[in-house]
C-alpha cells in the first residue's frame, strides 16, 4: 500500500509540475488511487471546485490520509510550491 501511495503523489507532482492543473490532476490521480484514498479522492476533486483547499479535504478524510500527508500537503499550499 505505501508503493502505491508514493506512486500516486509522484504521479500528481509530476502532473502538476509539467502545468497540468490542480484538479485536472487529482481527477487523474482518482482513477488510480489505492483503496479509501479513491473516494476522498473523488471528494477532494468536488471540493476544489467549491473553494476549498487539498489540505482541508484530506485532514477531513482521517481514514485515508495521515497527519503527516495532510500537514505535507498544507505546507505546500501555504509555501506555493
């Protein structure tokens, strides 16, 4: 399950950084994230759409990401990168 966790935050920085839209990519990402993560996923998508940040969505699903992934994701937004 961590393999596919780590390929799929590749898969979404890599996405991301060739240009590719925030919620183009986790709409991609969605398709092939592992097990609880796919439908927070789903929910993260929806919820960007209404304004609300990746950080928020994720630390709201607690059975598919964990404080250190939210907290990772957060600082990013925060920091811009």
């Amino acid at each position: 399950m961590a393999a596919k966790r780590a390929e799929l935050y590749h898969s979404l920085a890599t996405m991301m950084a060739s240009g590719l839209p925030v919620l183009k990519a986790v709409e991609l990402a969605t398709r092939t994230a592992p097990g609880r993560m796919r439908p927070a996923f789903r929910h993260m998508r929806a919820a960007a759409e209404e304004g609300r940040t990746l950080g928020e969505v994720m630390a709201a699903h607690r059975e598919a990401f964990s404080p250190l992934e939210v907290l990772v994701v957060q600082a990013g937004e925060t920091s811009g990168r």
